[in-house]
C-alpha cells in the first residue's frame, strides 16, 4: 500500500507540474521510452515502477523523494504569484488565460463565484479597462521596482488583444452561478477618482474613456442578466452562450471562485489581488461549498427574475458613474 501511495503521489506531483495542453501518458511515454499501454498501467498502478524509473522522473522533474513518503496530505494548496511579478500586461494575460481555458476544459463543471468588485472577466469587453487595474496595483500594492511612468491607453499590442478577447471568450463559454456584491463598482471608481487626484494619467481626458467603457459594460451585463445568458459585447441580444445566473448580495466578500465536477471540487480564491491561491483540499473546498449555499440564501436572483432588484441595482451604478463622468 505504501509503494502505491508513492507511485500515485509520484504521478500526481509530475501531472500538476505540467502545462493544460501536455497529457501526463505522452509525458511518461517519452521519458521511460514505454508504449502507451505501459504507461497507462504504471500511471493506475497496476504496474509498480522501478527504482530506475523512479530515479529518472523525479530527477528530471525535481520531485522529492523525501515528499513523496510523508503521509499522503488531503489536497495541496498552492499560491499563483505570477501576476505580481510580471512586468508586463501580457504576461498577466497570458497566466490568465491559462487557468480560465484549465476550468473550461474539465468534465461536467459547474462554477460559483462571487466577488465583491467589478468582475475581472468581463472588463476584458474593454482591455482599456484591464490595463489600468493592472496600472494601478504595480502603483499601490506590488513591488516590483519598476518605474512609475503615467497612465496611458497608447495603442495597444495585438498579441494583448488577441489574449483578451480569447480570455472573453473562453469565460463566456463557461455556465457561471454568481454572486455580486451590491457595492462592486466602488473600488474601479476610487482607482479612477485616485489616479486622476494624483495626476497618473498622461492624458486625463483617457479617465472619461475608462468610465464610459465601465458605462457601456454595464448596460450590456443587465442585458445579459435579463436574459439569463452570457454574451459577447456587440452580440445580437438573441445571441445565447453559456447559461448565467445572477444573485445580489450586501454580504461582504473576497474574490472566490469554486469549480465543481461530480466528484471533486476546486476552489481559487485571490490575496493580493488579482494572485490567488489555488486548493483541491477537501475540507477547504467543501466549506467553501456551504458558504457559497449560505450566501445565495442571503442574496436576491436578479438574473431573468427579479426585475425590481435588478433594475434599482443597475441604475444606481449606472447614475454613479454618469456623476463621475460629469
């Protein structure tokens, strides 16, 4: 039992160093020179590896031996730190994409998420939008001695852009249950107000663009909200992609964002925002399950339902933003 732990801990450790696209068989097919059948049985553990193949993946890997037989843990927790210490917008995006095309990618997923501030996903209708949050959390909360050059909109990459739309639409194609909190444009409007008290901006009249692309972003979202279904900005409104359900809530928040499969469950959750910890624990994921219950309990649906809720909700963020505008 304890050499089929190792093998099945050895296996899982190689998987979670690999990129989404690589598949763990063809990995271990190349490396011990084995037929894809005898990979698959080392992989299951109806065959055991040897010593010698032991040796060569964990060296070529840089696992250790020694984590390999301590007691068997109940899920790892992992930090992503990549968005801080990236220096350039591209590489935010591409970190992003990544994990947004893993969750896509999984068997019979259902995902929650909540977030108390403007979701990071459907600024991506305007990466104007995404390249000023990332502007000012290198300006506020990361250190990355870089320097501090004003906010400008500039012309932007077509590989950022090509990123940002692929971003769009993988999370577009993803059915979400979530949750918002009644206050989630505050924190996009204080870093607007900020930066231009601050003198950021190269060009303030780049501030009004930014609040008139929030604008528009949100008329679409109440759009898509009444509909009960996700869409791309500049779709017809009979356009139908994954299925969206929308619940309020004045209940304070993180960032969370639970993917559900029928036997497992993942949870990712920001600190320092936008990095997040990632955990399959299953106690972890499990509590995270009972909050996200307890929280749709406490909020109001306003996605094809609730009308009245609905539409206060967004016209109080809509009349705040046209007074910022002014």
């Amino acid at each position: 039992m304890a050499e089929n732990n190792l093998q099945i801990k050895l296996f899982q450790q190689l998987k979670d160093q690999l990129p989404v696209h690589e598949k763990l068989v063809y990995v271990v097919m190349e490396q011990l020179k084995l037929t894809r059948s005898q990979a698959y049985r080392r992989i299951n553990g109806t065959v055991p590896v040897s010593l010698d193949e032991l040796k060569m993946l964990t060296e070529t890997f840089s696992i250790s031996v020694d984590d390999l037989l301590l007691e068997p843990t109940n899920g790892q927790i992992k930090f992503s730190a990549a968005l801080r210490i990236n220096d350039t917008y591209l590489g935010f995006l591409q970190q992003l994409k990544q994990t947004i095309s893993y969750v896509g990618a999984l068997p019979g997923v259902h995902v929650q998420y909540a977030t108390n501030e403007y979701p990071i996903f459907y600024t991506f209708m305007f990466p104007d939008l995404v390249k000023f949050k990332f502007y000012m959390w290198n300006r506020t909360f990361w250190k990355n001695n870089q320097p501090q050059r004003p906010f400008s909109l500039e012309v932007a990459n077509p590989d950022e852009l090509a990123l940002a739309h692929q971003i769009q639409e993988e999370y577009l194609s993803i059915a979400t249950t979530e949750y918002w909190h009644i206050r989630m444009v505050d924190n996009t409007f204080s870093q607007i107000s900020y930066a231009l008290d601050s003198g950021f901006f190269k060009d303030p009249v780049e501030a009004n663009q930014l609040i008139d692309q929030m604008l528009r972003g949100l008329q679409h979202l109440k759009s898509m909200a009444e509909q009960g279904h996700k869409r791309f900005f500049g779709d017809s409104e009979t356009t139908q992609r994954a299925k969206f359900q929308l619940y309020l809530s004045d209940l304070p928040t993180n960032v969370h964002f639970l993917v559900s499969q029928p036997d497992s469950r993942q949870l990712f959750s920001t600190f320092d925002n936008p990095n997040f910890m990632h955990t399959t624990n299953k106690g972890i994921c499990d509590y995270a399950a009972d909050w996200f219950e307890n929280l749709q309990n406490k909020s109001v649906l306003i996605s094809q339902s609730g009308d009245k809720a609905r539409n206060q909700f967004f016209h109080r963020m809509e009349t705040e933003i046209k007074g910022l505008l002014e």
